[in-house]
C-alpha cells in the first residue's frame, strides 16, 4: 500500500523507527534539544507521499479561518481563567454530535469517517459508504489524504475536504497539513480548529498515522496504520486538552480486522497527542 493512500488499517513487522540520541556537546550552559516526537523518523523515512499544494482559494480560507479560530479559541481560555472552581475533573465536553458508522471493510475507514463528520451537521445517520467511498475514490489501498481528484467541481487533491464541501455547501472545510514531529503551534492550532467546529456544529475529520513506537489510537496495536477518524468535541474544562473522536473500527467484526475487539467506538485523548498522530498527514477542518 501506498503511503499516499491512508485509510486502511496495515499490519507491518515494528522496523525501523527507532530514535537516535544526540551526543551531549557544546557549552555547558547550553539548552538541551527537545527530545524528538516518538516515531517522527519512522514517517521521515517511510512517506512517499510528495509536497503538497493548497489552491489559492484553499489557502485563503485556511487564513480566514484561523484567525476566527485563534478568537474562538482565546475567548475560551479567558472564559476558563476566569470561572472559579473550573476543574477538569467535571469533564464539560462540548460536542458536535456525530453519528457513529462501523466501517464496512477493512479499508473503508475513510467513507465511513466521511459519513459520520457529515452527520455531525446535519445530524442525518446510516448514510451509504459505498457511495461516499465511490465519491472518495476510495480503493483497496484506503482513502487518501492527498494527490487524488475526486468527481466534483474544481478538485483540489484533497478528496475528504473536496467531498465534505460537496456533500455539505457552504461548509468551507480546509485541509490542515501537520510536520511529522508537530510542534507547539501545530498543536494550539488544532485546538482552536476542534474549538471553533465544534462550536459551529461541526466535526473534523482526522487522518492519523500510528507507527512502531509512537502514541496510538484506544485499542489500536503497536504496528503501522493508516486510519481516518471523526473529532467530534472538546473538553471546555481544559481549554481543549482533551477531546472526542469517533473510530470506525469500533464495532466491526474480528473477522473484518482481527484487532477490533478492543476498539471503542467513542474515546477520547489529549489533544496533543492527536495532533502528534496525525503528523505526516493532518486534518481537514
């Protein structure tokens, strides 16, 4: 499979991927370098994906929205400073409220993700994944993140966002490329992204890479898979430390992908350590 092509679940032997210590030299008051994102060699070494490229217009709704983003965004963390008494431990989880589909092979994961960040909107359940994975153009290899144009006016490269902005007009979804190794901005960046949908009633869908080494999804094994989620929602309570997502793989018969017994259909997971999943791919918000 590709690694171009990223929503199928692939069991892959734990090679490579492993990180390398830098020797301890210069200065003795020098700052020590962060330790790198576990499993970001991995992805340096293993994508074949290409550069990839925003039309214009895709860029200047990215801008647009990130700017309404960082508002919603500061806003809440004002709100936050300000309430006394504020705790995680309430677990206020702000929600869009997507509808939970089991993908129906092991390698529709993307339609089925595609069909349930629609119906966080329009609240619409049970649609078709053989007609969304005919729209993603979705093959054996999975859905792609980038690099393929699907059945829609003017297609950017970019099948999950060409086709929620298809299916959902007027929803100007942008897709989000992240770094193998996220760094702090990327990380706010996504929080102010599930704030601001969330609150607008909308889910992302997330493209995570999990490989040898690296964080995982709940319940997904310590191999190399490619897999689409929907983000669904946030926890006000931290400012958007935490959120939801919904996994297609929750459900689906051990039949279908040996690992699934153990997958939830609803989890949820610090937000930075998502956002260190998706790297390599991103998210279309």
């Amino acid at each position: 499979m590709s690694a171009a092509r990223t929503g199928r679940w692939l069991a892959l032997t734990a090679v490579g991927g492993v990180l390398v210590a830098l020797s301890a030299t210069g200065p003795a008051n020098a700052k020590a370098a962060p330790p790198p994102t576990p499993g970001a060699s991995y992805k340096a070494a293993h994508d074949t994906l290409g550069p990839q490229r925003l039309t214009q217009d895709q860029r200047e709704l990215a801008s647009a929205k990130r700017a309404r983003a960082a508002r919603s965004y500061e806003d809440l963390t004002t709100r936050r400073a300000s309430a006394p008494g504020s705790s995680s431990s309430q677990a206020g989880y702000v929600l869009s409220g997507g509808i939970h589909q089991s993908q129906q092979t092991s390698y529709w994961c993307g339609p089925a993700a595609f069909v349930i960040t629609q119906s966080a909107h329009d609240e619409v359940g049970g649609r078709s994944q053989q007609e969304a994975a005919t729209l993603l153009k979705t093959d054996s290899g999975g859905t792609a993140w980038y690099g393929i144009n699907i059945n829609v006016p003017d297609p950017t490269g970019y099948p999950m966002a060409d086709a929620l902005n298809q299916r959902l007009p007027g929803a100007g979804y942008a897709p989000q490329a992240l770094p193998y190794e996220p760094t702090a901005s990327d990380k706010t960046a996504f929080k102010q992204s599930i704030v601001h949908n969330t609150d607008n009633d909308w889910a992302i869908a997330g493209n995570a890479w999990e490989v040898p080494g690296g964080p995982h999804l709940a319940g997904h094994p310590n191999i190399e898979i490619f897999h689409w989620v929907s983000i669904d929602g946030y926890n006000s309570d931290t400012a958007a430390e935490q959120v939801n997502y919904l996994d297609p793989v929750g459900g689906v018969s051990t039949s279908v992908i040996p690992w699934a017994a153990g997958v939830p259909k609803s989890a949820r997971i610090s937000a930075d350590t998502l956002t260190t999943i998706m790297g390599g791919r991103g998210y279309v918000w």
